[in-house]
C-alpha cells in the first residue's frame, strides 16, 4: 500500500519544521520490512541454537544493541535509510525473542501471549491516538510521537510471533502453505484499502502486523531441515542472504531517495 504525506500545511516564514523519521510507504518499504522479519526470525534462532547462547543471553546482547541504534535514531534529525532499518531488523529479532523466551523459557501458552501482545498493542495504540490524536506515520516528527511509533513496532513483532507460532501450530498448515495464507489476507486488506475505501491508517497497520507471521513462514520454509518441511538452506544461509539484499536495497535507496516522504511546505 503506497500512501502519500498527509500533512502539507506550510508553517510561519522562517520557522523551521522537523523532518518526518521514517520512510515513504512504497513498495520498498514492504519488500524490506518482510526481509527485515525473515532476518528476526532466522537470526534469532541461529544466536539462539547455532552459537549456544540460549534465549536469555542472546536476548540481553539484542536489547543493548536495539537501544543503541534507537539512539542514534532519536538523534538523527530526519530519516536516514541506514539508521532506520538497522533498528527495524533489531527490533524485529528482539521482538521474536521477547515471545520465544515468555513460551520456551517460561510456558506461558501461545493463546496467552497471543492475547496479552493484542492487547498491548491495542493499549499502545490508544495511548498514542489520545496524546497526539492521530495514528499515521506521517506524522512522526517529533520525538513523542516517534516513541510511540516504536513501542507500537515492538508490540507488532511480538505479536506476529506469537499470532504466526499459534496459527502454524493449531492450524499445523507447513511453512510454504502458511506463507500463503498470510499473503493472501495481506491482499485482501490491500484490495480492502483500494477498491473499498478502508481507511489507510488501519489497512497500513492490519498489514504491517501481518508481515511478521508471513516473513517468520518464508524464513522457516527457507532454513528448516527438508525433512521438517523446509528448504534445508539453514539460519545462516538464509540470515546471510536477506541481509544482504537489505543491504543492497538501502544502499539504493540512499542514493536514489526514492523513499523520502514530501516535505510541508515551509
């Protein structure tokens, strides 16, 4: 779903105006957003399994390096490509591990999580909607608004988790086929959005929730022994692989500032 900037009102002569923070919705912005799931998924597993660091570790080690890049995020005065999706693919590894840890470590049920995720997600959402009275990432130019905008991205992943672990579960559809569901529903709010007018602000985050679940299937289908169902080309590889075509689409996107929303007129 492309959408184009909401808020063009100019301000004051000589009155300078902050930089939107994050990226103009195109069709890069949800070709990178799913690699930077499949990379949350396949990265967590292979600190988790391959380097022997357990879920708590590897959580820990995650979280101090998420902070830090949000750091440089917040300090950042408008959007910058590199900046941005590096904390997007942290994010989205420690939002992966915030569920594994609450169901591998400590039982809790994915029917639980799945719940309490929603409806943190939802309390977010309210909290933000009531302070700054709108939803849209056009809008996220200062550094409240780009604080909610981030605790609601957390929330998104860990709550795809936990959404995509329980449907793959209870529904046991395989990986390639779970995929497809997930792509098809995407549509759906696409079409939904287009033909019958659903509003762009609830269609952007519908979909964005749902990119989870369907990157995590892709990187499973991907990276899983071929006897479980999967490709066999394991958490490396496939960590290896999608991260360099992130790479390579930020590189582009940085010198071609494809992505860059529209500035207010000033």
């Amino acid at each position: 779903m492309t959408t184009t900037i909401e808020e063009r009102s100019g301000s004051a002569p000589g009155v300078r105006r902050a930089l939107t923070k994050v990226p103009e919705v195109t069709v890069y912005f949800w070709l990178i957003k799913v690699l930077c799931t499949t990379v949350g998924e396949t990265a967590a597993d292979y600190l988790d399994t391959n380097l022997n660091m357990g879920l708590t570790n590897t959580t820990w080690v995650m979280s101090v390096l998420l902070v830090a890049a949000l750091v440089v995020q917040f300090r950042v005065r408008g959007y910058v490509p590199a900046v941005y999706w590096l904390a997007v693919v942290l994010i989205s590894v420690v939002g992966t591990l915030i569920t594994d840890n609450l169901t591998d470590n400590m039982g809790v049920p994915l029917t639980t999580t799945t719940t309490v995720f929603a409806v943190a997600l939802a309390l977010s959402f309210a909290a933000w909607y009531a302070v700054e009275r709108t939803l849209s990432i056009h809008s996220v130019r200062t550094p409240r608004r780009e604080a909610f905008y981030w605790l609601a991205i957390l929330f998104t992943f860990a709550e795809g988790t936990a959404a995509g672990d329980l449907v793959a579960e209870r529904m046991n559809l395989g990986y390639w086929v779970s995929a497809i569901v997930f792509a098809a529903v995407i549509a759906a709010i696409g079409l939904a959005h287009y033909l019958f007018r659903l509003n762009a602000v609830l269609s952007f985050w519908l979909a964005y929730i749902l990119t989870r679940p369907l990157g995590a299937s892709l990187g499973d289908y991907l990276s899983q022994h071929k006897s479980d169902g999967g490709l066999g080309l394991g958490t490396v590889g496939t960590s290896a692989l999608f991260l360099a075509t992130i790479l390579a689409l930020v590189v582009y996107l940085t010198i071609s500032r494809r992505d860059r929303q529209a500035e207010p007129a000033r």
